[in-house]
C-alpha cells in the first residue's frame, strides 16, 4: 500500500514531467498541493469517473487554473477517461489537456479557469446552485441533491477584487457546503508577495461571515484531514482553509521561489525533484500500485448506484418533482413555453414602451413557465425591472427562493452565473446597466467561451439614459458584445422584438445572450406576419421600399436597432413623401442575422444596393460591417454628456432631420 | 454666527432643490452625509478656492459620485467658480453640473466619479502620488509636499471588487495620509442592505492593516471632530471613518429608506423637509451668513500665498529640484527627450525583436530622462518587461521609487493610475495582459473620458502568447480599445514601431495610450527615412507596389498590424513574384491614422483601390472599416487554443499560403 506522500507524488511527478514536455506551463502550484488534493479526493471528493455528469457529485474547481496539471493528473489518477498520451500532449493543439483548465475539453472539468477569482466565484454559483436545487426539490427523507463545492485558491484569486465580490455574498448567503482550501505559498509572480499582498485573510474571511481554518500545513495530511473534517461539521458558513504550502514542493532548487511557478524546471531540476522525492519511475510512468491506491472507479461507481436508487424512491413518492428535476437538469425546456404566444401577443397589444418595461412583462409571462430561471440583478432591480411578479428572494433562511439581491458586484454577479449554470438546474439571469457590463466583462467572455446558458439584461443602452452622463451611457459596449464570438446579442426596438429576443434567449442552449434594454419609451411597429417571422432572423425588412404603392429595388436602405428604428421609420416616411424608394432594416441581432444563409442576407441587404445609411446610439464603426464604405454611419464617436434623452439624441444628430439630411446627401 | 446643522442644511437644501428642478438625480447622499462634509470642509480640508489647481491643496474625491450635488454645493459655498446658476442647471446640456461629477466641467473637480469604487481607488493614487512625490522633493525643513487626501465612499464602492484591491494594496503601502469616511447608511438600491451585504467592515479593514474609527454618528459634528482628529495622527495607516448616517437625512417621510436614494424628493417632501430642518429659504436661496460662514475664500489664499513663500525658499535652496518639480505638476516633457532619435537607432539597429522586449528597451532608453515615469505592473512585470533598470519599488520603507508592484489586481491598478495622473507630477504607466485589460476595463474608459495621461503597456497581445490558450488569447480586446473614444491605440510590427508607440504615448497630452505588444519576436522591417516619419500618422506605406521595377498603383492592398506585418510582407513578396502590383500597408495606430488629413489617407488607401485585404490575429469585424465590402479580411472569428505560437498562426490560417490564396481570389 503506497504512502499518502507516495501518492501524492504521483501528482508531483506527472505535473513536472508534463510541463517539461511542453516546455511550458505551471509546476509550482500542483507540486505545491499536490498533498492537499490527494487527501480531498481520496477521502473526501464524491464523485464517479465512470460519470463525470452524475448531478449529485461534489463539484471540485481550480480557482488557481494555471495549475492544471494538477486537474488533469488528478482526473487521470481516479479513472476519468484521460489517458496518459493526453497528459503528455499537455498544451498541444487538439489536446484534451489545454493550457488551462478547459470546460468541455476532459472530462471532469467543471468549469474553465485561469483568469483569476472567477474559479472561486464559479464555485460560489455551484454551492448557490446546490443549495437552491435542494431546498427546491428535496423532501423529507429525500436528501437527493446534496454535495459539496471544493475549490482551490491561489494568491491571485484573493488579491483579485472578484474574490471580494463573491466571498462577502457567500458569507452573506451562509454557504454552508462550500469548501476553499488556500494555497499560502507566499510567491506570485512578481516574486514574495509580502511587498504587495499583507493582508490578514483569516481575519478579511472571518469579517465576510466565514468559518476559518488557518495555519494548516498543507504538507501534512493529517492536519488537511482534520481542517476538512471541521469544515464540514460548519452547516451555515462557507470554510476558508488556510494551508501553508511550499510552491513546487521537491523540486530542491527551485521550490519555495518564484522560478517554479509558471515554467518548466528544466531536464536537471526535475531529475534533481525525482531524487528529493524518491520517485525513481521514468517520466510519465506511474507504478500500479499507486495507480490502485487512487483508483475512484469502483468506490464512484457504488456511490452513484446508491443515489440512484434513492432518486428512484424519490421519483416514486414525488413523480412530479422528479419530471421537473430531470428536464431541468438536462437543460430541457417544459413542452409548452409559449414564447412565440408571446411575441405574437405583443404585436397585437401594440403598446409603445419602454424595451425595459417590455421585458419584465415577458418574465412576468414566462416566469411561471420556468422554475428553472433563476434571477437578479447587481443592486439595480427597480431600474432593471427584474424583479417579476413570481421572484422570491434567496436568503440563508428561504433558500428556496429564485432571485438572487446580488448587490453592487457586477463581475461576481456574472461569474456566479456561470457557474449557476454550469451546475445545472437553473437558467440564471442577471442584470445590470449596459455601461457596468464593462465592470463584469470578463465573466461575460468566459460564458461565451464555455458556452453557458447566462441571460443578461443589460438596461439604460444609449445616452437615452440622459442625466446619469458619460460614465453611464454606453457607447462602445454594444461592439464589444457584438464581438465577443459565441454571445448573442439582441437590442430590440419595442416590446414585440423584446419578446422575440427574451424567447430566443430562452431557447438558446449553446451559449450566452446579452439583452440590450432601453431605459426609456420606444414606439411600436406594424408588423406582417412574416415580418414577425423574420424578428427570429436577427435582421429583416421592417418596411419596404415602395415608390407609387409598389414594391420597388431600394434608392437607400436605412439599417437601425433599438431606440433608433422608431427614428428610421419616421425619416423614411419623409424621404417616401420626397419620392425616394427607402427600405427600413431592424437589426435587433446581428449575431442572429450573420447566422443566416446567404440568399436571406442578400434579401434584405442586396449587395446591388451599396446607398446604406445605419443608425444606432452607439459606436459608428461597428456598422461599416453593413454599410461598407460606400454607406453612411449616423452613431456616436465621442462619449455622451449629462441632459435629458430628448436634448441629447437631438445634440448627437439622432433626428429626423439629420437622418434625411444624410439619406439626401448618400442618394446624391 | 449660523450653527454647523444651518451651514450643513444649506448642503441638504440645494441638493434637494438641484434634484427637485431637475427632476432627476441623489437627493439621499448629500442629505446623508451633509454634516460630515461640513466639518470636513470648515474645519480641516487645505484648499484654495479662487486657485483649485494649486499643487499643495488637499485632495477631496466623492467615490459615491451620485451625490454630485454634495460636492457642487460644497464647491458653490466655499466660493469656487460655480454660480447658483450652475446649480439651477444641474444635469442639463453644457452645464458644469453634470448628473455625476465630470473632471474639468467645473473647477474643484478632481476625478470624474460615479462608476462605484474607482473614486476610491483614485484617492489611493492620489495618496501614492501625494507621498511618492514628498519623498522625492522635499528636502529637510521644506516639507512643500505635503498634503492629505479624502475620500468618501458609499455601500456600494465597498461591495464593488475594486475597494478590496485598492484598501488592501492601501494598507500594503502604509498610507497615513488617506483618509477615507465611509457613510455607512444601511441603503442601496435594492433596499435595506443587510439583505446582501453583512460585511464586518471594521473587521475587513483592519484585515488591510488600516486604522478604523468605528460607530461614528455622522450627524453629531463633535464625533466627527474627533474621528478626524484620531484619524490625522496616524501617520503609516490609512484611516476609515465609519459614520452612521441616515440617508436623505431631513426628509421626514423619505429619509432612511430607498425612496431618498436616486430619485427627486417631490415638492411635498421638499417642503415637509424644509420644516422638518428648520430651513425657511426659498428654493436655491442661501442667506447671507450661511455663504459667510462657509466661504473659504480668504482662508484659502492666505494658506496658498504661505506654501508660495515656502515654495520660493524651497527653489532659492534647491533650484534644479524646484525647476524639475514645476515641469512635472505642469505635465511638460524635459526639453532633451531624444524619442525620435530612439526611432532612429531602433531603425539603424535592424534588430528583430518580441515587441515586449524592444519596449523595455524603449523604457531604458527613456526612463532615465523621465524621473516621471510612475511604473507598475499587476504582478506580471517578467512577463510584462516593465521593471526597467531604473526601475525602484516603491514601499513604506522606500517612498520615493517610481514603480509599484500593484499585485495581482488589475482594475485597482487602471484607477490608481488615473489617481496618479490627476494628482499631478507623475506619467503613470501599468501593465497586465492584453486579455485582461478587461478585468480593468471600465478604469481604462474613465481615463479616455477625463483624459488623464495614462499609459498601459499591453503585452501577450493575441493567438501568438501560445499555449496558455484561449483564457489568455485576446481577440476582441483591440476592437474594444479602437472603439473607445479617446483612447489612442498601438499594435507596433517590430522595434522601430515600438519606439515610434513609446514616444507618441509619453507625447501625447490629451488622454490615454495603450500600446498593445508581443511575446513572441517580430521580423524587423526596412524603412525610408520618410516611411520612418510616417510611423507617427499611425498608418504608412511600408512596401510600394511595384511593377518592374515601377512603382504603380496597386492592384491589392495589403493592410496589417503588429505579428501579422510581416506575414503581410512576405505574401506582398511571393504575390508581387506571381506579377501582381501589391503594397503594403502597416496601421499601428487607428486611432492616429484617423486623425490624419483626408489628402493624407487617400493617399495610403486610395478610394480607387477596393481590393483590400486586413490581416490581424484580433477579431476580424473591426477591419470592414477599412477594407469595406469589397475587400477581405484575415482575422479570427472564434475564441483561441492552446497550442505552440507557430501551430496556432497556421491554425488560424495566418500563413504565407493563406493570405496569397485569400489575395488571389480578391484579385479575381
């Protein structure tokens, strides 16, 4: 029977070995706790190799994701299908064994780490996530979803405002089940941290509410395993262990200092490491037995049966709680959702409101449809109007709620989404003004990345805001988000294209969907039945060109989204009543309509009409896209001022006037 | 002699009445914290109304800028430059009272605030700049830098992120002269806090290794007398006064609750309030003896006409420290830069370098001839190559250095710096990542919109940072920082283009620069002295079309950026070898290129010449801007991998074979 160091050195060995493969990566961290991890997932971490998506396992983050090598040795250690070519393609192109920890390269990775605190803020979304599935959903004597969140933070993660965000909230919500165990190896980059990290954690996580276990050596086991086992008799604080390691512990030369952190050690350090270590195996060879002592296959396997059997009790006593469950869990929507109900209702209403307003009606309308949603917004629910009718507030003592008072934390917010939804159960949704997107925009980007189904309702999108001023009006975001590849991005111009938007929201699996909200009125467009259709297409004709009542090849398309289509359609009716043919293009998605085929962009925007005129309170440039340079762009190139919406869309050329008066000048 | 509750109320009464009129704006805030500006203001701020440029003058940041009537009756009162009038118009078009305060739209303006947090992060730098510079000036019996710094903060800056980086790195540093009140009023926008924020924020502050008062009554003007008093004798810790406020304090039936928060008070509470405080005046009149007893006038000059003679005996004792002292607060450059020789021997040099690399080499170049230079980078300086030689870290042991090891904490960085630029007397430069100028995002855009000189050195820029993967890999990042206003953007092709980069940023007066560099090295490329000048106009012809051996209008035009000029150069050789006229275009700098006169564009990109095609590893969208319709662009459309830099480029299809192929079909 190997030793729990032996063990452990298995992690240590593959770790430096890989990385030296590569010729790049991070050995400091996996070598550094290493002895951690193999107390936690030896004796403690519940989970199935054989079933990476088992939905009661213990979820198990490396905030730290740098350390991947540590992940990936541990996944292949236990039996997760990752062969040990993988660990030597470590950083290879088409690898399961990315730089960082990749969601949806191996399995076993739970979420995509390496910008730092977003681990730490995803496992907050997953002990949430748990937390609101149990109360939700467990009966009495039906303890079905039930598992802790492990997570492992560096000194990155805790010096990152995002650590800030997410630890105070934990404590708030009394995270009972969540476990973080931080690496104090006393070394970041820049070299001893001491010249730029002092503070008391203990003390900073014990001020958020949290139970600490500090001055733990993280390089013995038995003091690892008696920190985990007082963690876990706290039920209603989140536990912060504080471990003491030595950064690419063995490795004799470089250990305890920065040149073991974020590269490889070199041929002579590592053989010099195996020596320290005794590990006399080759690189990348792992003895059978120590393979055996870490083997999870069976103890998984055995675990998982046993809960399957007590959902089977479940399912029969509860059959209705566990229908709802099972969708839930694999991300299905009910059979009758009613979004286009919706949209088509909101046609026939006609009402000429604020795209805001129109959308919390839309989650007025859908909320009882989909216990799944789970909402908030970052301190601005009255502004964002999130709130609907059916929200009820998540507190330590109604744990069954479906909304989240995220406070003022935009970027904890956005990553405690992610890992909302990457826990499975839920489909989060969260608000703030378009501007703060800027403050969260990293955790945007790895939802997009990861393909997470986060909704985000981004209120207040143009200088339309008015007085709050420049710091408040957006003005390059919607590019930004129009680049960002994989998030779909809708600005819709009334209530009707905010249905159609919240409904594709909903039904998008594969990824993110920012929801670009106006803070003021917007007036309400006719539409045909087709043109309802064609909101779906991201882009559509909203009028057609038409010269003596007929249908006729455009003079000049006028391409507009948002606040800004209400404006094109009163400009092309003046330019009509001047005799010219113009066509009116609503863009609400351009992600969307990028997305369709070819003969359908080229219907609405004909390559033989090059006179293109876009409007949109945002950033010109993005528009060149659409209008080449042959068109025109009416859109904002400096930041906004302070004044009431009307005096400024009229202050930045957004009037009928000017829009015909550069319509005129593009027709020539 | 009015009392302090009349002089505060004269604060409570024009707040109400701005909002009022406006019909818009935070009532709650001023009303809350009135008292505590009144003995902050009377009684210990050093400052000079008739001269609020004077370089010694205490600095006084709102971070919770939604209170912006707070600080323009302070202003008006005091007797600055900001007439009743300015008040009438608070958060209407072209006044100086804009809905959150903008930095140069009225005078005692410090820092644009409003975005939570980053006030207080620039009052950090401000402290940092304050201190840094004393250490380096002042000379014993001449302290003529020595001045405090005041900050107050709100629930929200302390839930955002940012407060954590900022107090932590605060408390690292030992910053005695930071005084920061914390109205702490139980209040956000969602409600009673405690639903969302429990934070022990004492606890959390001394976590930081600052000195808190706690339990202050921020409407008894004795305790806050005291809390002052307590807080001006620590000399090595910050100081954060915790008031209990109430907010909206004086409106009977709105104070304390949400409702005083953001929104006009209604003329039946103004009313109700105006009894409730005693205040019998009309609206936006102030009596007579409440102006006398708040203006600061008289005070304000004596005090400044003190430090002048002080300054003068300063200057008669250290002449040269004097001179360069007065160059620096006025923001001028020393006469003998030597940026264009620096271009020039970068040039003659020919040395094919990571661009990362060739900056340093800028920075040791010209960090000797600018004592200014205030570096950092967020714990990646051996990644970054921003410790130059010259390069001292400042600590509380070594306050006169001029570079700070920020640590891990990217946005806290971006605002301090905007702190130090403000301040005066430093060019703040910092880097991190390309990818994670995200996390400091928003810090970035309230430089561009106030126009501080700041400078961010951007490094690991694309695809080409390999194996980290797409965590790491920026790709929509350079659209963002094109699209913000004001920002002026660098991607140099090798060293002679980072030096051009290095010298424009350190010219430039108006706002920020970010330079956007490599990890990987870049191919140095041959110039004309006149292409070497037209570096600067941020876009020039770097190879001519040429058809035997005549120079011609092109047939294709190639438009690059950074690691893709030379791919760009080497597909112009092998196309120009297939018998096609090909020039090449290099673009730096967008943003300069844009600035050029329209003779001088049409003479890079000539209208005629429509057979474009864009190379940049960055998203492609960007490029329609300048290739439009007719052309084509090379770019990335999708997130990156981990992979070796070279695997990736071919990946990617940044080839030779690609980019003549792509160029072929253009060609027709």
């Amino acid at each position: 029977m190997p030793s729990r160091f032996e063990l452990a050195n298995a992690i240590r060995a593959l770790s430096m070995d890989a990385v030296q493969k590569a010729n790049s990566g991070h050995p400091g961290a996996p070598m550094g706790m290493a002895d951690i991890a193999e107390v936690l997932w030896n004796d403690h971490l519940k989970h199935n190799p054989a079933d990476p998506t088992w939905p009661d396992r213990d979820r198990f983050v490396l905030s730290n994701g740098h350390g991947s090598m540590l992940l990936y040795s541990l996944l292949h250690l236990t039996g997760y299908e990752l062969s040990l070519e993988e660990l030597q393609n470590f950083r290879q192109l088409h690898s399961k064994t990315a730089g960082h920890p990749e969601y949806g390269y191996a399995p076993g990775i739970e979420t995509t780490t390496g910008p730092l605190g977003q681990g730490l803020a995803n496992a907050v979304g997953m002990a949430l996530a748990e937390r609101t599935l149990a109360a939700q959903f467990n009966r009495p004597g039906h303890a079905i979803v039930d598992h802790h969140t492990w997570c492992f933070v560096g000194d990155g993660c805790l010096m990152e405002g995002i650590s800030h965000e997410v630890a105070s909230l934990a404590g708030t919500q009394r995270l009972g089940k969540l476990i973080t165990f931080y690496d104090d190896n006393g070394i970041s980059i820049d070299g001893e941290v001491e010249g730029w990290f002092t503070d008391d954690t203990a003390k900073r996580f014990e001020a958020y509410g949290w139970h600490v276990v500090a001055n733990v050596d993280g390089h013995k086991p038995e003091e690892i395993q008696a920190a985990i086992a007082l963690a876990k008799t706290q039920d209603d604080k989140p536990s912060l262990i504080i471990c003491k390691t030595i950064i690419g512990f063995g490795a004799p030369n470089k250990q305890g200092k920065e040149e073991s952190h974020g590269a490889a050690l070199g041929e002579d350090e590592v053989a010099a490491a195996r020596k320290q270590l005794d590990w006399p195996h080759k690189p990348f060879h792992v003895p059978e037995e120590i393979y055996q002592g870490w083997d999870a296959r069976e103890a998984g396997s055995a675990r998982q049966a046993d809960w399957q059997s007590r959902f089977e009790r479940y399912a029969a006593a509860y059959p209705s709680e566990a229908a709802q469950l099972q969708r839930r869990l694999k991300g299905e929507l009910p059979a009758e959702l009613g979004g286009e109900k919706l949209i088509q209702q909101a046609q026939e209403a006609g009402e000429s409101t604020a795209s805001r307003k129109a959308s919390l009606a839309c989650l007025n309308a859908l909320g009882p449809q989909l216990p799944e949603l789970l909402g908030g917004s970052a301190d601005l629910a009255p502004s964002n109007l999130t709130f609907w009718k059916g929200a009820k507030a998540i507190t330590p003592e109604a744990t069954d709620g479906n909304y989240l008072h995220y406070g003022v934390r935009e970027f904890g917010m956005a990553a405690i989404m992610n890992g909302i939804a990457l826990h499975g159960g839920f489909v989060p949704y969260g608000a703030t003004f378009l501007i703060f997107m800027e403050y969260m925009r990293n955790a945007v980007r790895m939802a997009a990345l990861m393909g997470t189904k986060a909704i985000y309702v981004f209120t207040h999108d143009s200088i339309g805001l008015g007085e709050d001023g420049p710091t408040h009006q957006p003005i390059e975001q919607l590019t930004t988000l129009r680049s960002t590849p994989n998030l779909a991005t809708w600005r819709p111009c009334d209530a009707v294209e905010t249905a159609a938007a919240w409904n594709a929201a909903i039904k998008r699996h594969s990824g993110p969907t920012a929801l670009v909200f106006s803070r003021q009125n917007l007036a309400h467009q006719e539409r045909s039945k087709q043109q309802l259709a064609n909101i779906q297409r991201g882009g559509y004709v909203l009028k057609a060109s038409v010269r003596k009542d007929k249908v006729v090849t455009p003079d000049l398309i006028l391409i507009a989204t948002g606040s800004e289509v209400g404006l094109a359609m009163d400009a092309a009716a003046e330019l009509e009543g001047q005799g010219h043919a113009v066509r009116v293009v609503s863009m609400p998605s351009t992600y969307r309509f990028d997305g369709q085929d070819e003969a359908y962009r080229e219907n609405v925007l004909p390559r033989a009409v090059t006179k293109r005129l876009a409007i949109e309170a945002g950033h010109r440039d993005f528009w060149y896209k659409y209008v080449g340079l042959d068109g025109d762009i009416i859109g904002m190139s400096t930041f906004g001022e302070s004044a009431p919406a009307g005096d400024l869309f009229k202050h930045f050329g957004f009037t009928v006037a000017n829009v015909v008066a550069r319509a005129t000048a593009l027709l020539g």
